[in-house]
C-alpha cells in the first residue's frame, strides 16, 4: 500500500493575503503570486518536496539521487558557477533515471526532485519559475495520486494545497522578515 503524506489545516494563514486563491487554484499556478525572489522560489520548493522524500527514502532507501537533488538545491538555491549549474543538472539528470526506475508508484517525487534540481540551475527568472511550478505541480499531483489509490477523494486538493502553504511558509515569512 503507498504511504500517505501527512496532511495539516493551514496554519495560521495571515502570512498569505490572498490564502483562498492559493487553495483554489493549482500549485502550478502559485509561483506568480508568491512575490519570492528566485532564491526564495527554489527555497519554497525544496520545501515542499521536503515533505514527500520521506516516503522516497522509506520506498527506494538505496535510491539516493532525488535526496541528492534536493540537497543540491538547498545548498545552492542559485547556482553561482556553471560547475554548480552543471551538478545540478546531473542530479536531475540521475532524479531521471530514478524515475524510470520507480514508475507507478514514487515516480513523481523523483519528479520534483529533478525540477527543483533544475530551478536552482537556471540563468532566468522564467527558468526558474518555470522549473518551480513543475516542482510544485509534481508534488501536489503525488499527494493526490496517494489518495486516490486509497479511495478517498473528496477535499484532497484543498488539504493537499493547505499543506503545501504549510511546508513554504517559513520561506515566505523568511522573506518578509519575519
């Protein structure tokens, strides 16, 4: 049986304004309206992929790109030097090769591990963002796909989108200063 990642009621959501848009519309959609810097941006999806790696490691413990992957990430954010853009890419490019390993089931957190890996070796703001959505889209589509094998359907978005606010929103508030 998959693992279901754990999912809490938003906390505390007056760090968010505008809390009702985020949970109505898909994570794919947030990167617009988070008003983060690329920095804060990949930050914000290592967190969310922070939350499924648990179920990654428990399910492929000898598998550790996407755990590299994320790493990668949140030790260099913005990859400053092409020898860093380049690590990057090469754990995506091993998140990759996890994937096609772990197909039907953990395939989606190798996923966003492979995205965030890349949002930290873009050269853009649209590299990046772009990178960031497909992190967060992959992660809220893992969630609900775990769901769904059990049967239980109604309201996962919203509980799914809740937690993913919950797992960002030290970045955020990092971001604001406090």
């Amino acid at each position: 049986m998959l693992p279901l990642p754990e999912c809490r009621p938003l906390a505390d959501a007056g760090w968010l304004s505008d809390a009702p848009w985020f949970i109505e519309h898909s994570s794919q959609e947030w990167t617009t309206r988070l008003n983060l810097s690329r920095r804060e941006l990949v930050l914000a999806a290592v967190a969310a992929v922070d939350w499924l790696l648990p179920l990654w490691e428990s399910a492929r413990p000898s598998d550790s790109a996407p755990v590299r992957a994320v790493d990668a990430a949140r030790s260099h954010p913005i990859a400053p030097t092409e020898n860093l853009r380049k690590h990057a890419r090469a754990v995506a490019k091993a998140c990759t090769a996890s994937r096609e390993r772990s197909m039907g089931y953990e395939h989606r957190i190798a996923e966003a591990a492979r995205s965030v890996a890349l949002a930290s070796a873009a050269t853009s703001d649209a590299g990046t963002a772009d990178s960031v959505a497909e992190t967060f889209a992959k992660v809220e589509e893992h969630a609900l796909y775990a769901f769904a094998v059990i049967g239980t359907y109604d309201g996962k978005e919203r509980s799914v989108r809740e937690e993913m606010l919950n797992r960002i929103k030290p970045v955020a508030a990092a971001a604001a200063g406090g």
